[in-house]
C-alpha cells in the first residue's frame, strides 16, 4: 500500500515538474528576457549645499521580462535609473539603483551593476581678494610714474566642492598700460590662480566675473611732453601743392629745471625744411629747437614729410577728330560730327604737357555694313589721365560703297582739207582742245572733230 502511494506521489511530482517545465517553455516564449543596455543613472534628492566629489557610474544595463508585443515598442528612454541622496551628508556611499518598470508587463529581474559608489562633498563659499598684474610695466615713457592700481570691486566671492574652493589662492586681473601717458582705467576679466599659479578652470564658480581696473599715471615734476611744430619755407613747383605734413615722432620728452618746462608753450619748432621747387615729397631729418637749460630725451632730432602731389584738375577739355579704324573695303564713313569734345581729370602737368597724339577717338567699324549707325567712340589717353566725359556721347556713321567711275571719251579734233589747201592742227593734250589753221588759198576748208587723236599727229 506504501509503495502504491510512493509510486503514485513520484508519478504526480514528475507530472508537476513537467507540467512547470512546460509552462516554463511557453512562458519563455510568451514572455522572452531580454537586456537593456545604457541606461543612465540619475542622481535624485541630494540635498542642498552638497556637491558630488568624484563621476559616479553613467549608466546600467537592465535585465527585464516582457511579452514580445511590448517589447517591440519598448525603447532604451522609456527605462529610468536612479540613486536617491535624500538626507545624505558628505562622505562615500554604496547605493542601490532604482529602475522602475515602465509597464506593468515589463519585469525587472536585475541591473547591472547592482550599486553605484557615491561620494559626496560640501559646497562652501570665500572671498578672494583681486590682485593686479601690470604685464607691460616696464613699456612706461620716459618721466613717468605707476601708482598703485585700484580695482572695483576689491574681490569675489567664490563657490563650489570644499576641495577645489581651498585650492584657490588667489584671482588676478591682468592689465596692460600700452605706453600711456595718463591714467589708465579699464573693465578687465578676473582668473583664479591656486599657489602655484596656475589657473584654476570652472570647478568652482566665482563672481564677478569682470572688474574696473583703475592705474593712475602721472609725469614726473621737470619733465613734460610736447608736439612738435614743423616749419617749412619755400614753394613747391608750378603746379603742385602740398598736400601732407607729417613728422616722427610727433611728440617729444623734454625735461629740465622745472621753471624752464614750465616756460616752453606746449610745442617745440623744427628747423625749417626746404621745399622751394619741389615736385615730389620732401623727407628730412631735421634739428628741433629748444630753449636753453632744456633737453630733450632721446634724439634731439625727427624726421619730417611734406607730402608734395600735382595739382588736380577735373573738365580739362581736348578736341579731336575721330579716327576711324575696320572700314571693310569698297566703303566709304561719313562722320556727324566731325570733332568730339573729351573732358580730362588728372594732375594739371600732365594735362599741360598732352600732345595731339596723347588723346586719340577711335571709331572701330569693324563688320559694319553700309547703313547708318550710332556708335560711342573709344578714347585712349596716358596713363594717370582719367575720362570724365565726351560730348556727344555717340557719333552718327554712314557707311556707303565707294561707286565705280565711268570711263569719258577724249575728243581730238582732226581736218578735213579740200584740194590746194594746207592745214596745220596742232592738239594740245588739256580739258581743252586748241587747234590752229592756216589757209593759203581763199577756199572754204571744213573742220571735223574725230575722236581720239594722238598728240603731235599732223593732217594734211
């Protein structure tokens, strides 16, 4: 009886474990597992004034169970991961991580990984004073003086992880004075620096981001800057101007006993520079004159330019027949008008000196056919002589065949003498015949022109 039992209880469990085997198949392909990769990992509820000190891990990948229809539509962003902070202070944590399920028939059997290290730290905040760096110091102008530089506002406050905040030891704003001669006042950005001066980057946050940086400078008492006054004498060519004066430098450092700077107007002159005659520029070194018991640093002399250029002139008028060029042969043009009026622009010696070839209409017929036409001419001038305008702008150009000329006989007169007469006709090769008869007998004697007699032919 026992063993029918055993028998019996053996045979049902194998009919279980089957029957679960095959629910278990039907439920696999039903409900297939499948793996989620890339998740990212969220950082929820961390409390304020907390920072996180090292990268936690990005993302996991999630190993879920779902009906193949839904799986089809599911994507990587319908899933959620996230570690809850709530209520953690500074310090290093192993958290779990979160992934709830988008669908109830999605389920989540694991992620990979499991836990995340979380370390946190404090956010604290201090003020840094800003220091000036004058990088250029050195490029001051003789006789003047830095103070020190004064900067609105006098420091910032920065914020961020304990660790990197004390790292900060100190925020610069750099300044260039570029040669000034006076004071020198500018918005500057600020850069923080740790102790070993190197710039510390955007770990930390800082602000103001931008300061006034005010440098005053002042010149030293017995030493003054003046401009420098350039005297010329002399005219330039007929026909010229000048168009520039320009000197380098154009201020100088003079110094001295105090009451004699204080005596100089504000300029110092030049030694006059020669320019009688000149047609181009005119570049010297030349003395500058000062008053006595006063200097100047550096070079007692500049170097002046008088900028010297031809006068220019606009409507200068030329007159010229236009030359025609292309005319096919057998034709003939006849020009309206006859004489084009070209206005000129350019330097007035130029203009003067322009002979009648310099200036040439052409009128180029090339291809044209006997007819009328209306044509702009072309005008070729030198180099640095500009067009301004023709008058006509256009010219009117009949083209017709040249006619072939049609051959005139040449009369010759000849005589006819009747018997007992002598005639003597001498024919004189002219537009005009004269003929000469000489009658010894009275008897009339007829005279009949024949055509083309030759010179020196004698009748009888």
């Amino acid at each position: 009886m026992v063993r029918r039992w055993l028998v019996e209880a053996g045979t049902a469990v194998l009919s279980l474990l089957l029957a679960l085997i095959v629910w278990a198949v039907a439920e696999q392909e039903n409900n297939p597992i499948f793996v989620v990769r890339g998740v990212p990992v969220n950082l929820q509820g961390m409390e304020k004034g907390m920072a996180l000190r090292s990268p936690a891990v990005a993302s996991v990948d999630v190993r879920i169970r779902a009906p193949e229809n839904i799986w089809e539509s599911l994507r990587t962003d319908d899933f959620a991961a996230f570690v809850d902070l709530t209520g953690l202070g500074a310090g290093r944590y192993g958290l779990p991580v979160h992934v709830p399920s988008p669908q109830p028939e999605v389920q989540i059997l694991s992620v990979n990984p499991a836990t995340i290290v979380v370390e946190l730290e404090a956010i604290v905040q201090k003020r840094v004073p800003v220091r000036v760096e004058v990088m250029d110091s050195l490029s001051l102008p003789f006789g003047y003086e830095m103070h020190d530089p004064v900067v609105t506002p006098p420091e910032v406050l920065v914020s961020g992880p304990s660790r990197h905040v004390e790292s900060v030891a100190s925020a610069v704003a750099e300044v260039y004075l570029r040669a000034a001669r006076s004071t020198v006042e500018r918005r500057l950005p600020v850069s923080l620096r740790d102790k070993d001066g190197q710039t510390i980057g955007n770990v930390v946050q800082w602000t103001p981001r931008m300061v006034t940086v005010t440098v005053p400078i002042e010149q030293r008492p017995g030493y003054r800057d003046v401009r420098v006054r350039v005297r010329w004498e002399g005219q330039p060519a007929k026909g010229y101007n000048i168009t520039e004066v320009a000197v380098e430098p154009s201020i100088v450092t003079i110094y001295g006993s105090p009451a004699a700077i204080e005596a100089v107007p504000g300029y110092v002159d030049t030694v006059p520079v020669n320019i009688e005659g000149a047609d181009s520029d005119v570049v010297e070194r030349v003395a500058l004159i000062v008053p006595e018991n006063v200097s100047v640093f550096g070079s007692p002399s500049v170097v002046v330019s008088v900028g010297i250029t031809p006068i220019e002139i606009h409507g200068w008028l030329v007159r010229r027949m236009p030359v025609v060029q292309g005319l096919g042969d057998g034709l003939q043009a006849e020009i309206s008008p006859l004489v084009v009026d070209v206005f000129l622009a350019g330097p007035l010696p130029r203009l003067e000196t322009l002979g009648p070839g310099d200036v040439q209409v052409v009128l180029d017929l090339t291809g044209l056919e006997p007819d009328t036409h209306i044509l702009e001419p072309t005008v070729i001038v030198p180099e640095g002589i500009r067009i301004e305008t023709l008058v006509p702008q256009s010219v009117e150009v009949k083209i017709t065949r040249i006619p072939t000329p049609t051959p005139t006989p040449t009369v010759t007169p000849t005589a006819t003498v009747r018997a007992a007469l002598m005639v003597t006709v001498t024919p004189i090769v002219s537009p005009t015949v004269a003929v000469t008869v000489t009658i010894t007998p009275t008897t009339p004697v007829t005279v009949t022109p024949t055509p083309t007699m030759s010179a020196g032919t004698q009748g009888e």
